[in-house]
C-alpha cells in the first residue's frame, strides 16, 4: 500500500495500482471511509463506515451490474 497525506488525512491506495496516477484512494476515518480520485483529490465520497461495509459487500456478490 502506499500512502499520501492531505492535512491530518491519510489517503492509501493498492499496490496493485500503476505509476500512471489513475487510481482510487481510500482514508479510514473514525467517523466515515473518504474516497477519491488520485486524477482529482479535491473531490471526495465520504461513506459511513456502515454504507461501506454495504458497498464492499455488494461489489464481492456482483450485485452493482
């Protein structure tokens, strides 16, 4: 995993992601799961931590196709 920081917010994403900067960051908060773009970290989803328990499942079934 690597790591970037944005203020007191770790942002970590796959090291199976490539250099190519097209990649989906994650930063686990007490509160919330935020989640952004590394093309474009200004924009975030923030997630709480039941929705992403929700989500992560979903993606795991393929029920979001």
């Amino acid at each position: 995993m690597s790591q970037t920081r944005s203020g007191d917010t770790v942002f970590t994403k796959s090291t199976r992601s490539g250099a190519n900067g097209h990649c989906v960051e994650i930063a686990r908060g007490s509160d919330a799961v935020t989640v952004r773009d590394s093309k474009n970290p200004v924009s975030v989803l923030r997630f709480s931590h039941e929705s992403w328990r929700a989500l992560i499942a979903a993606i795991r079934a393929d029920r979001l196709g």
